[in-house]
C-alpha cells in the first residue's frame, strides 16, 4: 500500500485535506490519513490489487493506532481512520465483484 500511495507523490497540503487544514502539525507521510483525506485514491489502489489478481486485500491502517498517531497529534482520529478504511477495502471488493450496495451491504 505505501508503495502504491508513493506514486501519486502526494504534498502536505493532499494528507489535510479540508478536515485537517488547521492542524497545528505536519501530516506529510501519515499514510493511513489518506483513508480519511483522499479516500478515492485508496479505493483505487484496492481495486487496482483485486484486478492485477490479488486474492486479498488489506486496509490501509499499517499505522492507524495511539502509538504512531501520537507524532502526527491525531490519537483522536484513530477509531476514523480504521472504520474508513475498512469500509473502502469493503467497496472496492464489493464493486470488483459486482455486488450492488444493498440493505445488508456494510460499506
């Protein structure tokens, strides 16, 4: 996932987003941020894996607890970032397998 996100050589400005505009700290390479920023960019990487053949896939949270959070100030986006991530890795399998959102679909 880094690796795929590396391409897009993504600036400070890309990791805020509007969310975190005002955030008072540096938030360039806090990559499990883009699931809450720039979540089209994920939901492609996953579905670029499941069509070169992956047969899983995994969410974009390599980083997403307390811990790490802690450098970038954002603890308190932890609980966010894995509940979106885990529901974009969710879309992209459901569209590669041509499931139509529906009343039991989780996304």
């Amino acid at each position: 996932m880094g690796t795929m996100i590396q391409k897009y050589k993504f600036q400070e400005v890309d990791f805020r987003g509007e969310q975190f505009k005002d955030h008072t700290r540096p938030l360039k390479g806090n990559n499990d941020l883009l699931s809450l920023t720039k979540p089209e960019v994920i939901l492609n990487i996953h579905k670029e894996y499941l069509e070169a053949g992956a047969d899983l896939i995994t969410t974009n949270t390599f980083n997403a607890n307390r811990i790490s959070m802690a450098d970038y100030g954002m603890e308190n986006q932890v609980y966010e970032m894995n509940f979106q991530s885990a529901r974009l890795a969710r879309k992209a399998h459901y569209a590669f397998l041509k499931i139509p959102p529906g009343p039991k679909t989780i996304l």
